[in-house]
C-alpha cells in the first residue's frame, strides 16, 4: 500500500499544486477593487470686462445740452453726438473733433458769430476767468479746457500749466510759459501770439 501511495505522489502534489493557484487566481479575481479617485473640477467663471466711463458737460449749440457718460478714450465728435449733434447755427471750427475728452470736462459749442466760448462756471473760491483782449486766452485765469485748445498744447501739458500757475502764483510774462515742462521755445512760437497775461 505504502508503494501505491508512493506511485501517486507525484500527481497529488501536482493536484494539490493546481489547487492553489485556482484558489489564488478565484481570490485574486473575486476581491474588491479599490475606488477609484474621483477628481471634481468646478468651472471657473470667465471674468467680464468692467466697461470704464467718463462724465463730461455737453453746453452751448447742441440740440440737447447735458451731462453725458461715455466710455474712456471717446473723442469731442462722440460727446457731440450723445448731445443730439451741434445746432445749424453752431460754430465747430474751432473744436477739435478728433481730441478725446477727460472726465469731468465741459465741452462748449460756441454758435456762429459767439467772440468766445462761455468759460465754465468756476467753483466756490476759484478765480474768474476773464475775457482776454483781441480774444487771446489769458494763462492766469483759463481753465484746462481752455488751455486745450491751443495748437500743441493737450490735457497734460494744460494740467501741468495749471499746476504750476498754482504752485509759483500768476504769470508775469508770457514767456513764463517756457518753465512749464514741456514747452519748448518751438511750442512757445506756436502760442505766444494767442495767449496773455492780462
């Protein structure tokens, strides 16, 4: 018996073998798979473009005068046209349709035959503009907006002729324009026949 046994060994041990693997191969088939990893992704809303604006004062020979917003870099031609455009009796020569227009500014449409554009009205304290002989725009008293309208002369270069009437006092001489930067003896060529002191 004990060489039966012996004779069979071999195969047991090879069913017994077999055995295992099919049991791992059914366990490792059977157990339960991990979860998977889930990722949430939350959609990130698109930023909107802030539209910015400006406010200017549309007054004088335009059919419906007023205060007005526009978007920043608008020009004089747009500020016009949400004024319902200028009058037929309207004097625009001397408007620089194409400048862009600052906020806070008064944009003044003389009519035809008008000596000089109405100044606008000065805040409480502030010095009143007068009327320049021969209508040359007098630098101690003009607002920027008149300033503006001298060839070569823009809101910056304005500003900084304000600035610096208020920090050294009244203009002497009209050649004290020449210490503002930015005015260069061209630039002073090109306005020292439109401006005043008086």
């Amino acid at each position: 018996m004990d060489d039966s046994l012996a004779r069979y060994r071999p195969y047991l041990a090879m069913a017994l073998l077999f055995l295992i693997v099919l049991a791992g191969t059914i366990f490792w088939l059977r157990r339960p798979e991990p979860p998977l990893a889930v990722t949430i992704t939350t959609a990130t809303p698109r930023p909107t473009a802030t539209i910015a604006l400006l406010i200017v004062d549309v007054r004088g020979a335009v059919n419906q005068p007023g205060v007005y917003t526009l978007p920043v870099g608008s020009r004089v031609q747009d500020a016009l046209l949400r004024a319902g455009s200028v009058t037929s009796h309207a004097d625009t020569r001397a408007l620089n349709l194409a400048r862009k227009v600052n906020d806070g500014e008064q944009i003044y449409v003389p009519a035809a035959g008008e000596a000089t554009p109405i100044p606008p009205t000065p805040a409480k304290g502030a010095p009143t503009a007068t009327r320049a002989p021969a209508g040359k725009i007098n630098i101690n008293t003009a607002t920027i907006a008149e300033l503006d309208t001298l060839p070569g002369i823009g809101p910056s270069l304005a500003q900084r002729i304000v600035d610096y009437r208020t920090q050294n006092g009244d203009f002497k001489t009209i050649e004290e324009l020449k210490q503002v930067r930015g005015i260069g003896d061209a630039l002073f060529e090109q306005v020292k026949d439109l401006v005043t002191t008086q």
